[in-house]
C-alpha cells in the first residue's frame, strides 16, 4: 500500500492509495491536508494505512440522509416488523426524521453526534414528549446500525448521542371503592362485560376487543390471549398477531369472570336469534349486537360518560391494566407472576412501571439476616 506526505504552502497533505475502482478499475487515492506539521500527517497517514491493510476502511458515503433512510426504511426495516407498527414509524420518519430534520440533506458519512443532539433538543423545544423523541432515537439507532453493516459508514452517531430521558407521568388509578361503584354504574351497558374483563385481567383494550369464544377455557378457568384488534389506513380495524412472544399468554381467571362470561354468551345468542342471517358471527366475544368489530373509540366514550356518572376518577382505559398490575403488587403477588400476567416482554418493565408500589421491606433486612445465621451456629 502506497502513501506519503508532501509540503503545500504551510501546510502538509497525505495521499494514500486506498484500492482500485470496482467498477473502472482505476486506482483510487485518498488524500486530506491543512497538517501543521509534517509528524502529523505522517501520524494520520499510518492510522489510514492501518485502516486499509486491515480491511476497516470505509470511502466516506455522500448518500443524503433522507435518501439512506427511506431505502433502508422501506426495503429493509418495514419487511421485518408488524403492519400496524410499520405505520406509525412511516409517519415519524416522513414528518420528523426527513421533512423537519436539519440534517435530512447532509451526506450520510458527515453526520456527527452533536447533529443528532441538536436534533433532539430541536424537537423538545417543539413541545414533543420525551417518551416520542425517544422512539425517534430508536429508528435514528437502528438506521445507523444498518448503515455501518452496508459499510457506508464507520461508526454510529447515534450510539453516543443523548436522548432526553422518558418523564414518567403520574399513574392513575382506580381505588377498591371506585371499582364497586363504576361496575354497579355500568352493570346493565351492553360493554360492561369489556370492562369487567379489564379491571380482573389486566389485559390491553386490543386483547380484548381481539378476544374470541374459542380462546377462552371455562373448564380451566383460563383466557388464551392469541390476537389484539388494531387500526390500519385504508383497511379500518383488523386483527393483528401480538406484538412480542409474551403477549401471547394466557390468563386464569376467577369463577365470578367465568359466569359474567356466561351471561354474556347467552346474550349474544339472543341477539343471534333475532337478527338471523343479518347476524356476522366472528366468534368474537367484545362486538356490536350486529357480531362486527367494536369500535375501540367507542368504549372510550362510554367509560368518560361512566366515569362521571358514578363519580370515580377519570382514567384512561389503560390506566385500568395499571389499577389490576398495582392491587396484585400491593398485594403481595411475586413481580414475576404480574410481569407474566400482564403480557410484558420481561420483569424488569414490570418493575420499572410499578417499583413505587412495591412493599419496603428494607427495615427487616437486617433482622431476617440474622435469624437465618443464627439459625447455623
């Protein structure tokens, strides 16, 4: 491998051979100057050299940002993940990561850390939540990591860049008293059953509203959630395969769910019988009186009207997953039969979300260490 520096003006330059063309077959030369001194473009020249002899080089890439991204976004990226989530991330990558992203244009291979920072604090001064920049910060990673497998660059940027930690907002949730009184409010509503399954489940609206006859076991007591109901542009509600292997689990549950499920079985059959074959039967077990798909929105607008009407506190639907996960840790359920329960991906979110309401058993510890060596003596 050939190089060297040479004088130009006040300064000094390296050149270097860096291989041949693959497609000319010319050979192709390297070269950087403004060096003050000569020691220093020699010190560069060997790193290069280095780089070369051991197969690390990469030409630095003049691809724009925008067009990398959309070419691994939809070549790549989008053919390993769900549809539903494919969807959100087009929108966050058309609107923030290319059409409002300062460095959309910059080549590829010039991107730094501190542009990806100045990204970040661009979008908190816009208002955005630290829990969205943060996703934007998972694509911007994943995108970077793929762009230094396609040796179109050296590094991530993104591996050292600082996203704004995720502000936790303050968990609302439902106590014992508020539980009775909303349930006797809804008692007769054609959804109290999607409720009741809420608050002694814990499982996400989309389980529910994706939940079907045949998933339930009534001789075992136990609900298998396989599926959740999701939106998609353009095709409206679907069901989905669940978002992670955790997610398909399944749910004991107790006698009382067990017969309201009942109840509710022999309603639907009822609305059966009198719409005949206008009846769609989907198996489903949360749907309209005609056997379709419940609108997701329209729970929300029932459970706001039943909120005020029983004068509990107005929660959003999932903070009823967060009041089931909170009255088993209170209770002294192990963080591991709740992370199981709840479908996460491991305990350790679970402890992340519901630390707070874990017993302090600190006070004691000193005493149980005791007893236990005591006990050997």
């Amino acid at each position: 491998m050939k190089g060297h520096v040479y004088k130009r003006g006040e300064t000094w330059t390296f050149v270097v051979d860096v291989g041949r063309d693959p497609v000319t077959g010319k050979r192709k030369q390297k070269s950087k100057g403004g060096f003050r001194r000569k020691r220093d473009a020699e010190a560069a020249l060997r790193k290069l050299l280095s780089e070369v002899d051991e197969n690390r080089y990469i030409e630095p890439s003049s691809e724009p940002f925008s067009s990398f991204i959309e070419k691994w976004f939809y070549e790549h990226y989008k053919k390993r993940i769900k549809e539903t989530t494919a969807i959100s991330r087009e929108y966050l990558l058309k609107k923030h990561l290319i059409d409002e992203n300062p460095f959309a244009n910059k080549p590829l291979s010039s991107i730094t850390t501190e542009d990806i920072d100045s990204f970040y604090n661009l979008k908190l001064d816009e208002g955005y939540s630290t829990n969205y920049i943060r996703k934007m910060h998972q694509l911007l990673h994943q995108a970077f990591d793929q762009a230094v497998k396609w040796k179109k660059i050296s590094y991530n940027p993104a591996t050292q860049a600082d996203p704004p930690s995720i502000k936790k907002e303050e968990m609302k949730i439902w106590s014992l008293n508020e539980i009775h009184k909303f349930l006797n409010e809804c008692k007769n509503e054609r959804n109290y059953i999607t409720f009741l399954l809420a608050i002694y489940t814990g499982m996400r609206r989309g389980e529910i509203l994706g939940l079907k006859w045949s998933d339930i076991d009534f001789d075992k007591k136990v609900i298998h959630v396989n599926r959740s109901l999701a939106y998609v542009p353009n095709k409206g509600y679907i069901l989905t395969t669940l978002k992670t292997k955790n997610s398909k689990r399944q749910i004991p549950i107790s006698d009382n769910v067990v017969k309201e499920l009942l109840i509710h079985k022999a309603k639907q059959e009822e609305w059966k019988k009198r719409l005949g074959k206008a009846y769609e039967d989907n198996d489903l077990v949360i749907c309209t009186e005609m056997g379709t798909m419940q609108d997701p929105r329209n729970i929300l607008r029932v459970m706001r009207r039943l909120c005020k009407s029983s004068g509990v506190t107005v929660i959003r639907f999932h903070d009823i997953r967060h009041t089931h996960a909170s009255i088993l840790i209170s209770s002294g359920v192990d963080i591991v039969k709740v992370s199981s329960r709840l479908g996460h991906a491991n305990p350790k979110i679970t402890l992340e979300i519901y630390a707070h309401l874990l017993p302090n058993i600190q006070d004691n510890v000193a005493e149980i260490f005791e007893n236990e060596l005591s006990k050997h003596q």
